[in-house]
C-alpha cells in the first residue's frame, strides 16, 4: 500500500536488526530529571564539556504555531553518551538557525507481524536514558518537545508486502493494548520529567483507532503525564472519517496525492490541491490541527505519491522545494496549530548537506530555505 511505502521512508541505510529485545524496565528515566529547565537541562547540554545549545529567539508560548521538525531517531550499536549528545547538540542548534521553536521525537518500537499480540522495544529503540539527553538539550535550547513513538514497519513488511501500520489485526486485540499500554509507560514518565509538552499516544494506527480500549490507555496515560496528548491520523484517514481517539489534539501525517500534476506544478497548483483534501473533512480555520509529518522525496512523479519514499525516479529538487512551499502556506492559510517537517535523521550532520545518492533527505537542498523562510515570516 502506498502508505506502507512512505513508512520506509529514508531508512534504506539502516541495517536489518533484530526484532524485539522487550526489555522495558520502569527504572530508566535519567537521574536529576524533574528539576527546572535551567538548570537540569543546561547541566545535561553541558556534560562531558560540550557547549551549551544556542537559544531560541523566541520560545514557545500558548497559542503560538509550533514550528518544528521530526528528528527520526533509530540507533545504531555502540552508540555512547558522548556522541549522543554532540548529535543532539548539532541538530539543536540546527533547527534554532533555521527559526524553529519546537520539535518532534520520533522513535521506533517493533512487533513481530501483522497478527502479532505485543509490541515492545528492538535493537533500533534508542535507550530511555539516551531519549532523556536529547530532550533535554532541546529544552535547553528553549524548544517545545514532542515525543512520538511509531511502530517501525519492517517487520510487517516481511509477512507481507502489502501490510503496514494502519494496517494491523492483532490476533488478541486486549492483549495488544495491555502490551502497547506497559511499552508506552517508561516513555510517559519520561516525558513527565524532562520538559516534554506532548506525547503522541499513537501514530497511524488506523485499524485500531475504533477499539474502546484508547479509553482506557489514554487514562493511564493521564496519570503519570500532565502534557497534553495527541494522536497522528494517515491523511487519507483524517479526510475520510472521525478519528475516535481521545486525545486533546490531533496530528495529520500529510501526504496528499496530488494526481493531475506535473513535475512543473506551481507553488499555487500543489496549495490548492492540498486544500480540495482539506476542504473533504472541513472549510475554513483549522487551529487544533498539527501537520505532524510534512516531507516529499525529491524527485519527478513525487506529488502522484508524495507517500512513497523508496525512490527510482531522477533527482528534482525544485519538486521538493514547491511542495514544501505549499504547504507552509496552506498551514498559513488554515490557521493551523503548527507544522513539523519530515525528517531529520538524529545521525545527520547538516553542515554536509544531503548524503550522496539521497532523494530523501531537504538538507542542503532549496526546501532547506523554504523552511526558514516560513518560519521566520509565520505571523505569531
């Protein structure tokens, strides 16, 4: 399915790792956590020696758009206290040149198939502890924080190319959620102590959204996060139905297909094509929506499937550029609550631009001054 490609999206790199090492362990929040933001979080950039994180000009406040990026986090072995943190600090101070205020943690968790009935960490979930570094170089820096956990889709491929995420039917459904619920628990009272604003409690998970069992997750959730809680539909489930889960905000992962256009598409044309699929659920304003995934490889044919991300076509960068255009300025239009653009890898090094061969990645590339540009000029 479509959907299911763009869930492969700039993993090709990654190496195939062992499945589930379900070690969840309700110890792992870093020490010192709780403290205020000035002091625990600059401690924590300043560890080791490392310089503190530049500020953001100005932070977050309510009712502000949140303007961000999704940092994707898969670790690799061996990773160590040291380089996690230099790679938190180069991203950082990244996403704060280029006038962002907030961002996105994505990280994966993993279950053994399509029918599975438990989820739980893998050799890709990067340790409690580590996450804990990263959020708090972020709050250092003055970023509003998201964490956002998503079931890594490898494994579903697998049993079954066509299967993914949204596509799920566990084999004991109550037995799922008890497990979804225990592996989301050490990551809650993370987010509780290290300056998280927002946890997302699901990531398309499309055919579960009707289960009544969100009722009572989300409750437990309530009880050891304060934050606001979220949940991010596929975009072709926002447009098409009521997502029943309770949460305070909804995100949408957008990738619109725009069929009937070209790779010579204008800014304008890609804008209000995005705005017909809006215009599906709702017209006018929409300030309690996040556009939680915003990206686009950057070749020709992308806007027939901006979703899929395995590539093969040439390199056209403007293809990249105008969509990422657009959609600044459909949020813009729409008054939404913000936009977090899709993605960057937590290994990148910015400075060096996209890594050879890569339709994937917008650093280095026009989109990468389209970004700050809309950031810098988002009325607030």
């Amino acid at each position: 399915m479509r959907t299911r490609l763009r869930g492969l999206r700039g993993l090709v790199l990654l190496p195939l790792l062992p499945l589930l090492a379900l070690l969840l362990t309700a110890g792992c929040v870093s020490p010192g956590a709780g403290s205020p933001v000035s002091a625990s979080a600059s401690a924590s950039a300043s560890a080791g020696g490392e310089s503190a994180p530049a500020r953001v000009a100005r932070p977050w406040r309510r009712g502000d758009p949140q303007l961000g990026a999704q940092v994707l986090w898969y670790t690799y072995p061996g990773e160590t206290d040291p380089s996690v943190r230099a790679n938190a600090l180069r991203l950082v101070n990244y996403m704060v040149g280029r006038h962002m205020n907030a961002v996105s943690v994505t990280f994966p968790f993993a279950t053994a198939g399509p029918t599975a009935s438990r989820v739980g960490v893998s050799a890709a979930t990067p340790s409690v502890r580590h996450l804990g570094m990263l959020l708090d170089t972020a709050a250092a820096a003055g970023l509003r924080i998201m964490v956002r956990p998503l079931l890594d889709e490898r494994s579903l491929v697998a049993r079954d190319p066509l299967a993914w995420r949204g596509s799920l039917a566990p084999a004991d459904r109550a037995a799922w959620f008890r497990s979804y619920e225990a592996f989301l628990a050490p990551y809650l009272a993370l987010a509780a102590r290290h300056h998280v604003s927002t946890f997302v409690v699901g990531a398309e998970l499309t055919s579960l959204e009707d289960d009544p069992r969100w009722r009572s997750l989300i409750a437990t959730a309530r009880r050891s996060f304060r934050g606001e809680l979220s949940y991010d539909a596929n975009w072709d489930d926002y447009v098409s139905r009521h997502v029943p889960v309770p949460v305070d905000h909804l995100g949408i992962d957008a990738y619109f297909p725009l069929a009937r256009l070209g790779d010579d598409a204008s800014v304008a044309e890609i804008a209000e094509g995005w705005q017909r699929w809006l215009d599906r659920k709702t017209t006018g304003k929409l300030p309690r929506i996040v556009l939680s995934e915003v990206g686009i490889i950057a070749e020709n044919g992308a806007y027939r499937h901006p979703a899929v991300w395995t590539g093969g076509e040439k390199l056209n960068p403007t293809v990249q550029q105008r969509w990422f255009e657009a959609a600044c300025r459909v949020a813009r239009d729409r008054e939404m609550a913000g936009l977090y653009w899709w993605n960057l890898d937590f290994h990148a090094d910015p400075a060096a631009g996209a890594p050879a061969g890569s339709h994937t990645s917008f650093l280095g590339r026009p989109a990468e001054a389209v970004i700050t540009s809309c950031f810098r000029t988002w009325p607030r």
